[in-house]
C-alpha cells in the first residue's frame, strides 16, 4: 500500500485535486444514492422541511430537470446553497437560464435564481435548521458534502 504524501495535500495543487476527488465522490453519491431516494420520496407523497425539489432547464437539452436541494424558504422566496459551487449540474443550467421552478410543499413556485457569492454559505446553512439545537448539526451535515458552496437565492415570480 502506498504512503500518502501529507505535504502534497498543503500544496495549492494537492488542495485542488483533493476537492475535484470530493466533487467527484460527493456527485456519485448524489446521482446514485441520495437524489434517487429523496425522488422516491417526493413521488410517494413524502415531504420533508430539509429536502425539496428545484426544477431547471437543461442548458444542453432544453429538457426540465429536477433535483433535490435543501432550502431555507420566506415570504419573497427560498435561499438554497450549491454545495459544489457553480460547478454542479444545476447551478450550470442557472447559470444558462436562471428561471426555474421550486417546490414548497405540495406548490411549485417560479423564480429568478442568482448566485450571491458575498453570502457565508456556513452561516446560511446554521439558518436551515428546523431548531436552534440543530444548527450545528445541520451546519456539519452541509460543510461534510460541500467541495466549493456557494449561496443562491430564488426570488418568485408568482
């Protein structure tokens, strides 16, 4: 078995191929395991207050896509945090067409996604919590599964 180089992980090149290894275990996961799962769910009627869905346009096929995003909801729209940055999926179909669709509760809301990168995604994270005692929990959970966060807010249209 090979020794793994501790110094090559404090080099800025060792930093960033170990955050595209997480990315890349992180989607796997995601695709494979947990957006399946919380599907399943949302089909059989199953709502959670940490799990919804939001529905972009595919910016290759022009196709709705749906996948399952944790976000904080108010009166003018949702806070959602892209735990893989500009680089996952759906942020890159915001990023071609930043009308989309969420899911709160049983209703589909319309909304203008942009990304808001002066936003601390950690602090935001502490706010999705459905209890103060589970902000640290939830704050964990969220730096746990994230390569590169970045905050977004939908605003609705509707």
């Amino acid at each position: 078995m090979a020794k793994r180089n501790s110094r090559a992980a404090s080099t800025p090149e060792g930093v960033a191929s170990s955050v595209v290894r997480k990315f890349r275990r992180e989607r796997i996961v995601g695709r494979y395991v947990a957006n399946p799962a919380v599907a399943l769910l949302g089909r059989l009627g199953v709502r959670t207050t940490f799990a919804t869905e939001l529905e972009t346009v595919g910016r290759k096929s022009g196709r709705r896509r749906r996948v399952p995003v944790s976000a904080r909801f108010d009166d003018a729209g949702a806070w959602v945090i892209s735990q893989h940055g500009r680089r996952s999926g759906w942020a890159l179909n915001v990023t071609d067409d930043p009308h989309v669709f969420v899911r709160q509760g049983n209703r589909w809301r319309s909304g203008v996604a942009r990304f808001v990168p002066e936003d601390d995604p950690s602090a935001r994270a502490r706010t999705f919590a459905t209890s103060p005692l589970l902000a640290p929990i939830v704050a964990a959970t969220f730096r746990t599964l994230q390569s590169d966060p970045i905050s977004v807010r939908i605003d609705f249209t509707d």
